[in-house]
C-alpha cells in the first residue's frame, strides 16, 4: 500500500508542480517560499519544536499552546508550518520573530527528507486532523514524538479513510499520540487503529482562546472614530456568493433599521477587490478599512480589507454573523465573538466545528438561519430586543468559559514527551 501510495505522489508530482506555479502567478502571495514545498530552503534549526496548523483558523487556535511552549521551552526555537499564505500572514501577525514558520512540504519522500534534516523537530504537534502518512511515517522512523492536538474525525470522514485503512493503521502506529477534542473523536481513531493507550481524551484547545486584553478598548475606540452612534452587525469570514445574501439582507434591514451600518469582512484578502467592486454595482456606499477615515452618516458598509483585525471589528458590533455557513463551505470560529460576548448567528453549513456549533444551537447560545429571509428576522429581533441580545451573548460566553481547560490537559501530555527528548 505504501509504495502505491509513493508511486501516486509521484505520479502527480508535475500537476501538482503546475497547480502551484500557476496559483503563484495569478496570486503573487504564493510565489513566497514557493521552493519550500518541495523541499528546499527550509530554516536550518539544530532543533525545533514544531506545529502544523493549516490555515487562519488553525493558526488561531495554536496561538494559546505555541505562547505556552515558548514561555516552558524559551532556549528551544519553535516551527510553525502552514499551508496557505493566509494562514502564513496569520502567523507572522500574532507571533512576529518569536517562531520560525515554513510552508508544509508535498508528500514526495524527497521534500520530507529535506524538510527533517534541516529543521530537526523534538517533537511534531499537528492541529485536527492532518494525516500525511508519509510525514507521519518521517516522524516515526527518527523517533520524533507526534501528537494530534484537539484531533477529531467525523463518522463521514471513517467511512473515506477507512477504504485505505492498510495505509492509516500503518500511519497511526507510528507511537503517535491522538489528543482528541471528544470521545467519539477518540473512538473514531481507535476504529482506524490509532493504538488505544495512546489516545487522550483533552478537549478542544480553542476554547482557551486568548483575546488580547486591550481588545475591548481598541474595538470601542474604532467605533467612537470611525462610526460612532449607529448600530452595527458584522458578517466576518464571508465567502463567495454569500456576500450577495448578505447585502440582500442588509438592503432589506435598513427600512426598519434606517442608521444600521455593515462590517463586511471577507475571509480571502484576493476577494477585497471583488467585493468592493459588488458594493460599487449595488451602488452601496462604502469605506474602505485601509482608507483610515470615518464613515458618513450614508455610509451602508465598512468593508474589513485588512488582514488580523477582525476581532477588533467583533468588539466593534453589536451583532455577529460568522460567514462561510450560508454557503457549504463549513462554518468558521464561533469562538471570538463568543469570549466578547456578542450574539452570534450562524448559517446551517458549521460542518468544519460541527460539535462546537452543536453546543452552542443546544444551549440557546447562538441563532441558526436557514436562508437570507431569517437572517433579516434574526438581526432585525436582536436589533429590536436588545435584552435578548445580551442574553445570547452571555450564554455563549458562559460555554466558552465552561469548556476552557483543555490547554492545561494538552501539555500534560506534550511536556514528558519533549522531557524525554532533552533528557
């Protein structure tokens, strides 16, 4: 099984060579250390301990455990691998020169062999569930501890991967340890042969999110400077064909809401441009976050075309809409307007965080909206019934605090391994 699947990354070894060149030619945020995924100009570190986490949302989620490193281990120099550029930027936003960062290398044998000897890892920390057999047998033939932080796996993805269940039992047996987010997650990996004294039961890091503590006072003063006096909800993290419903909705709130203004905040900074140019069409005014002016009082949207200020937008809002969830791309983090608690609203596709946004539609704790109709009913009632709204917001505070802790039991596991690697 594992020479077919070496001779298929091979195989696809010039498309995906392709994919990438033209990605970097039409986006030029990909040209950046484009060689690193395949296996060259990787930081040389005598030793590191490094965490994958593949985009924005994975990144934020590390930033509580890669500050707990840094402050246990600080002589020992931290690796944090992305995927996309995005989730790059993201680090280099939160982190600055205190960890290393590389973009994960192709699957080919080749690119791993460079990637280990040049950073040298203690010990691999993936966030979710990232299953790269070949990295994860890497790991395993050098002796390098793996642990998959706040793994999960739906019953979906079992079915798929079970197919290939010869490769994976052979991928998991790699001494790895599975930190899952539930039992069922637990379960579910134990069913593809994940070994059963090596699974733990933690919980999900991203419930301890850390917000910084001066995130209230900053997002007030944007509000006082830029758009004081008007109510204000947020759609953040929006994707394509969802900003369309979106304004739909906003278009239709301003009859009842006539002061009502829009944070529009896209997921990819390459769609600022496209949405901008879709509120020019509907002929919405609008000012441009990187404008650095107030709005007017006929200003309709502020369009969020920055990278690493949405939660300063969140703390700006009196109502949150958490995008990619009106269309079926999955839902992203409920959990930072949670910790200011804001209410939250959400569109039925949260399958990307399905038990988070289960906890939080079975405690009352956010709203679900089907289509762009209730979306306009749920933000015009919140709008109206302003009691109702800081309960909402409570409730999702109080289950992002109920459920803190799974940081703590994180290192519990993480430190002996590391301890045994330093001696």
């Amino acid at each position: 099984m594992r020479f077919l699947y070496n001779l298929l990354t091979y195989v696809l070894l010039l498309p995906y060579a392709a994919y990438w060149v033209v990605r970097a030619i039409i986006n030029s945020d990909y040209r950046h250390k484009l060689g690193q995924r395949f296996g060259m100009s990787y930081p040389q570190l005598e030793r590191s301990i490094w965490i994958h986490a593949v985009s924005v949302g994975e990144v934020v989620a590390a930033a509580p455990l890669v500050r707990a490193l840094r402050r246990l281990y600080p002589d020992v120099p931290l690796l944090v691998t992305t995927v996309t550029p995005t989730g790059a930027a993201r680090v280099a936003a939160i982190f600055g020169d205190d960890v290393h960062h590389a973009y994960i290398p192709f699957e080919m044998p080749v690119a791993i062999n460079a990637f280990f000897a040049s950073v040298n890892p203690l010990i691999t920390l993936i966030m979710e569930t990232e299953i790269w057999p070949n990295l994860y047998q890497g790991c395993g033939v050098r002796k390098i501890p793996l642990v998959l932080v706040s793994a999960r796996i739906s019953p979906k993805s079992v079915d798929s991967y079970r197919k290939l269940l010869p490769l994976f039992k052979e991928t998991l047996s790699h001494g790895i340890v599975i930190a899952a987010q539930s039992k069922a997650d637990a379960d579910r990996f134990i069913s593809l042969g994940a070994s059963q004294e090596r699974t733990r039961i933690t919980g999900n890091i991203k419930f301890d999110i850390e917000l910084p503590e001066d995130i209230v006072v900053l997002g007030g003063e944007l509000r006082r400077n830029l758009f004081p006096n008007r109510p204000v909800w947020i759609a953040a993290s929006t994707h394509d064909k969802e900003e369309g419903m979106i304004l739909d909705a906003h278009q239709r709130l301003l009859l009842q809401h006539q002061n009502l203004l829009l944070i529009l905040v896209p997921r990819h900074p390459q769609r600022f441009s496209v949405v901008r140019e879709l509120l020019e069409k509907r002929g919405m005014p609008t000012v441009l976050r990187t404008e650095q002016k107030p709005c007017d009082p006929d200003t309709l949207v502020f369009l969020g075309d920055t990278m690493g200020e949405v939660t300063v937008f969140y703390a700006a809002s009196d109502i949150a809409f958490v995008g990619g969830s009106l269309v079926p791309i999955g839902g992203h983090n409920m959990l930072e307007p949670a910790a200011l608690g804001i209410p939250i609203i959400t569109g039925p596709h949260v399958f990307n965080a399905q038990e988070i946004a289960d906890s939080f539609i079975d405690n009352a704790a956010c709203r679900m909206v089907e289509n762009p109709d209730e979306l306009v009913a749920t933000v015009d009632g919140l709008l109206s019934n302003l009691d109702d709204a800081r309960e909402l917001g409570s409730r999702g505070l109080n289950i992002l605090t109920n459920n803190r802790g799974a940081l703590k039991r994180l290192l519990e596991v993480i430190e002996p391994l590391i301890a045994a690697e330093t001696g």
